[in-house]
C-alpha cells in the first residue's frame, strides 16, 4: 500500500513539473543548442520505425555510453537477427552514440533519447518499441520504467553496475521502499564485490547479483590510433613537451592555468593541451585562456599551433582518445570537483602516466589498481599536481615507466566484457514470450 502511495506521488510531481523540466532545457539550450531539440522523444514519441524482439540498452550520458560501445559491438556480432536499440538522456550521449555507429544507424542499430519516467510517455514507447531485454549501463534506477518492464515480462539487467557512496546515501533515504523499487531488476553485472555488497542493501536479491569486473577495462583502440596521435603531435610540435588536463570542469581549468603559467619557466617549450568536459563551457574557457594572457589554437577552428602557442583547446567531441596518443603526461578531470572523477583507463591504454585529484568515488576501485602499480598518482591541490608534473617533466625514463605500469593494469584486467555476455545471453534466452500491452 505504502509503495503505491509512493509510486503515485512520484508520477504526479513529475507530471506536475513537467513544464519546468523543458523550461530547464530550454535554458541549457542557450548553451548546448541541441537540447531543445528532439523533445518529443522525451515524451515517449520516437521516430522509429516499430521494432519487435529488440536489444535495448539504455547509457545515460558520455561516459557510459563510451563503456557501453564495446558491448554493442559484441551484442551486433552475438545476436545477428535483433535490432538493437540505444537511448541516451543528454545530447552529448546521443552525438557520441551517433559518431560511433553512424554507419549502422537505421539498419541494425538505432538510437532515440530516453523517455521521461511516466506512465503515459513510456506507453506510447511500449507501442512502437518491442524489447525482449532491458540493459541500463551502470546506475540507473527509475521507478515507473521498472514497473513498466514488470508488467510486461521484460527482463532487466544492469550493466557494468556500481553504486557511489553518494548515490547509496541518496536511495538509502527511501528506506524499504527501494526495495519494492529495485524488486524488477532481474540481474545485476557489478563492477566489483564493494558495488555488489551495496546493490544487495539496497534490496536486490543476492542471488540475481554476480561480480563480473568492469567493461571499462575492455575498451578497444582503434589500430591507427597511434599513428594518428604522432602524427598530431608532430602538427603540435614533436620537440616540445605535451601535458593533456582533460575532462576538466569549472574551476579545474584555473588550476591548470596556474600550474601551467609555474611550469613554463622550467620548461618553456612545454605545451598545455587542454579538453572541457562539456562542450558548452568550450568558449569560456577558451575566453579564460585569453584573458589569462595565453596565446591559444583551438581545434574546432582547426588553428595550427606556434612555436609560441601555449594552449591547444580541443573543443571538439569524440578526439579525447587521439588527444591522449599526442601527450606525454595525463591529468583527468572531475577529481579537483565533487564529481567523482572520470576514466582513468583510456590514457593507461595508451601507455600514459595519469595523475588525478582526490574525488574519485566514482572510480575508487580503478585508482587504487593504478595507484598501487605506480601508474597513476593522486594529488590532493594544486601545488601538488605542479610538484608532481616537475617530476614527471624532467624525466623521460620516470614517465616510460609509470606508462607502462598503468597499461600493465588495463591488459592484466580484461574479460569482463565477456563475463557480462554471459549474463546477457542467460536472460535473452529465458525471456517468457512477449505479451502486448
């Protein structure tokens, strides 16, 4: 009782807020114009042809929907016959799916936003869109969508799962009734034992949660990409140094300017290649740079370099693995902010030593593999990150072998990849016949 009490107010505030929602990204769309369009497909209304037996997985926003690409590969190749289907929530999400299988789209694979959690919208999905198998990447917990996939015998997977100490805080106000919320959720694919442990508190039976490690592991680069990121070095400058801050938000991008503006007395040829996280903050922070002083190419504007240019900005989407095979030492982004980090393990690929700040609950169990090989280092402020560059910077020996101790970890964890298909063809195989609704 207490459940559908709940279940009710929850859709009738969503429905009542409706209008401030779109209001919302209306307003983020003077910014990042294409969130005012497509709006539609937020409403459950797709414009897709009617799918039948259809793989769908849900990636929230860039960064999943990066993990998520390996996994549709495999899926295309291991399930031949079933559309699969990709929704992504923000348009960042939506561009980088687009980007990586513009030549499938409409054939095999297809792509739409994800509908609002409300009944109406995720009917009028329902009627167009026929799933055999739900897979939400990571966490994604939505009521009404659960239910709806209940009600018609859709089973529901999460992917690569984990579950942050801030989320966990954040479901744990709910109490029991995450229990009831989380009751659909078919298996759980966590990322490791930690993230299973706090799936099991929030209510999903232990016997539907399994640790298969996590898929990030199993990111696959592309064979050129080496040779591309010498040849944009060589476009940067192949005498000169190249320190790469990425996935950087507000406020980290001063700090590197600080740290940048400490270190070019010691190295004057030294080049900063930095990458804003969003792309709607690409101007600012190309106007912080100015205003700094820096003399600057932007990569959108396909600005050559200078012996004198101090910042290359790569304000463009999709490059961030060709930025890293162009660099000599990696700082990501996110860590310096309560955002919990970003990847780690696309510059450990490639052979880079990865330096971070201290927020990194998003990726707890990735850095302390890093750290504890000597691949990566956390540094805790500002002076820190300078202090370790110095380092870093003055010894080519020291950086070849961080590098190589950080690749040592990605190449030594793969195979998580193939342990989730498993999962995945256990319940594709068992899903009861669909019934219309």
């Amino acid at each position: 009782m207490i459940w559908r009490i709940f279940l009710w107010v929850y859709t009738v505030l969503f429905t009542c807020l409706l209008p401030v929602v779109f209001f919302r990204l209306w307003v983020r769309s003077l910014r990042l114009p294409a969130y005012r369009r497509r709006w539609l497909e937020r409403l459950g209304i797709v414009p897709l042809p009617p799918l039948e037996e259809v793989m769908w997985l849900h990636a929230v926003s860039v960064g999943e929907a990066i993990a998520a690409i390996p996994l549709v590969r495999r899926l295309n190749q291991q399930f031949p016959k079933s559309p699969i289907l990709i929704t992504t929530t923000t348009p960042t999400g939506s561009e980088r799916v687009q980007a990586a299988f513009k030549d499938m789209l409409g054939k095999h694979i297809y792509h739409c936003y994800l509908p609002y959690d409300l009944p109406f919208t995720l009917n009028t999905f329902f009627k167009r869109i026929k799933p055999k198998l739900l897979i939400l990447m990571e966490t994604e917990i939505w009521p009404n969508l659960l239910q709806a996939c209940k009600a018609r015998q859709l089973p529901v997977l999460i992917a690569n799962g984990r579950l942050s100490p801030v989320s966990m805080r954040r479901y744990q106000r709910l109490g029991r009734l995450m229990h009831w919320i989380v009751s659909p959720i078919s298996a759980v694919a966590a990322q490791s034992a930690m993230d299973m442990a706090r799936f099991a508190h929030l209510g999903v039976a232990s016997d539907r949660i399994s640790d298969t490690g996590n898929i990030k592991f199993d990111l696959q680069l592309p064979p050129y990409l080496q040779d591309a990121g010498m040849e944009l070095r060589q476009e940067l400058g192949s005498e000169r140094l190249i320190w790469i801050a990425a996935s950087t938000h507000e406020t980290e991008e001063a700090i590197a300017l600080n740290v940048y503006q400490a270190l070019k007395a010691r190295f004057p040829q030294l080049l900063l290649f930095l990458v804003p996280r969003h792309p709607d903050r690409f101007n600012k922070v190309a106007h912080l740079c100015t205003d700094r002083g820096f003399t600057i190419a932007r990569r959108s504007l396909k600005q050559q370099t200078m012996p004198n240019t101090d910042i290359y900005l790569g304000d463009t989407m999709g490059e961030l693995p060709l930025f890293y095979a162009s660099s000599d030492v990696a700082f990501v982004g996110g860590s310096f902010v309560a955002v919990g980090g970003h990847n780690l393990l696309e510059p450990a690929a490639l052979g880079l030593p990865v330096l971070s700040g201290p927020q990194l609950f998003n990726f707890v169990a990735i850095s302390e593999m890093l750290v504890g090989a000597k691949g990566a280092t956390i540094v805790n402020d500002e002076t820190e990150l300078e202090q370790c560059l110095v380092k870093l910077l003055t010894s080519t020996e020291l950086r070849n072998t961080q590098g190589l101790q950080a690749k040592k970890v990605v190449e030594e964890n793969k195979g998580a990849l193939d342990k989730l298909l498993q999962v995945i063809e256990r319940l594709w195989h068992q899903t009861p016949p669909l019934q219309a609704k």
